[in-house]
C-alpha cells in the first residue's frame, strides 16, 4: 500500500478547543481509502501550542521549554485526532524510527512533533523521507502559496507551482521580520527537495481537497516538486 503523509496544521484540528466537526470528516474521507493507501498523519500545535508559548515567552521561559510546551500540545491532538480513527496506534510515538514502525502495522499513523528545535512540517517530511513516500500534504489553514500575504496586499496571487528553490526563497523570505508563520519551514522544504517528495499545500479545512489529491494528485493550492512546469 503507497504511503501518504499528511501534515496537519494544528490550528485546523484544535480550535475552540476541538474542532469535532472537521476532525468526523476528515477521518472519515481517510476511510474510504483503506486497502489502498496507508496514511501518517503528523498534527500541530495549534491554538494550544500557541497560547501556552506566547504566555511563557512573556515571562523569559527559555526556547527549549517553549519548544518542549508545544511538543506536548500537537501530541495532544495526535491523540485526540487518533480516537476519530479505526486500527490506529494508541500511543503516540516520540521518534521518526518508531512512527516507521508503526506505519508497517496500521494502515494509519498519527504523531505530533519529536524534538525542540523544528515544527511538524519537518517531522512529516522526514518520515516521508524515512518511509518513502512521494507525497507530501500540507494541510494548513491558507489554501496556497501566495506572492504576498493576502491579508496585507489585496493584489497578492495564489502561486499554482513552485520548484523547491522557489518556495525555499519564498519560505525564507517570509522567515525574515514576519515571524514563524510561514507556510512550511525551510528545513522540511530541503528535506523534500533532497528526496524528490512532492509536496501538496492546501486548504486544510476543505476535507474534498485530500479525496482531489490522492487520487488525482491534483490541487486548488500549490504544488511543490523538481520542476515548476510539472504542476
Ligand atoms: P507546530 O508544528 O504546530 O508549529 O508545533 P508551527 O508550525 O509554529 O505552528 P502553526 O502551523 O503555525 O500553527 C508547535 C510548536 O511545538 C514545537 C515548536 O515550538 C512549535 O512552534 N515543536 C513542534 C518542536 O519543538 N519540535 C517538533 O518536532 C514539533
């Protein structure tokens, strides 16, 4: 069965506090792939991880607790996520070698992050390294990569493709004075380019998005790969 990995922003999982309603389909269009596909499901932080590291960071708690703090948040919501799921893991695993494991044994794996110093968007890019799959998808709660931000330019455009040293510079210059929110993480788009994964950027919250591609490998977002001509 081909592996899927799916990074889950955890602003679409966790938001006042549960998001029960996406958390039902969501679950629920994955189930309609068992036998087919094998699915591991990396989920962030979110609203949790957000309110506790803002509140401590006011207070000159050091990174590596912060980072530590928002661990534990998305392993709280990979394990409220898995309790939506059939035959999946019951514990959430703390490494890449245990998920892989794992992922031999279920047809769905959740986790949420593994180490201070990265987010989940670098954990789901290494174990889809680790694993081999060729997919990446990036769930977040934008629906692609646009030339600027869109809340601040009106004219900014959703960008259809990109090759990985595009969205490298893209990823890089949003880094720079805008704070962490960028649409994924330098590191998880260099892991990608090394291995050739494609990665899907999309509209978390549209739950029809994951059905377009997985089995059309085709989005309303952006797709990331080698070349930018092969969107
Ligand atoms: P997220 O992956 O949700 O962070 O992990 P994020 O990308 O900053 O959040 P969104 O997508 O914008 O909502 C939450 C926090 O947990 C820590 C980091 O502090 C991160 O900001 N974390 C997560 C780690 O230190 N290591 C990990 O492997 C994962």
């Amino acid at each position: 069965m081909e592996p899927v990995i799916i990074s889950l922003g955890g602003s679409i999982v966790s938001g006042e506090p549960l998001n029960i309603e996406f958390l039902r389909k969501f679950c629920s269009v994955l189930s309609g792939y068992e036998g087919k596909y094998r699915f591991g499901i990396v989920v962030g932080g979110g609203r949790l991880a957000r309110q506790y590291i803002s509140s401590l960071r006011k207070l000159k708690v050091n990174d590596h607790v912060l980072d530590e703090i928002g661990i534990h948040a998305t392993r709280m919501n990979a394990l409220a996520l898995a309790t939506f799921l059939p035959d999946v893991n019951h514990r959430i695993p703390t490494s890449i070698n245990e998920a892989a494991e794992l992922m031999s044994i279920y047809p769905y794996v959740v986790m949420g992050g593994t180490e201070p110093g990265h987010t989940t968007d670098t954990v789901a890019a290494l174990l889809a390294e680790r694993i081999g799959s060729r997919i990446l998808i990036n769930a977040t709660s934008v629906d692609g990569v646009y030339t600027d931000d869109p809340k601040k330019d009106s004219s900014a455009k959703k960008i259809p493709s990109l090759s990985y040293d595009e969205a490298i510079s893209i990823s890089l210059k949003n880094s720079i004075g805008a704070g962490p929110n960028v649409f994924m993480d330098l590191t998880s788009l260099n892991i990608a380019k090394r291995s050739g994964i494609v990665i899907y950027v999309m509209d978390g919250t549209d739950v029809s998005e994951y059905g377009s591609i997985i089995d059309r490998r085709k989005t309303g977002g952006t797709l990331i790969s080698a070349l930018r001509e092969s969107a």
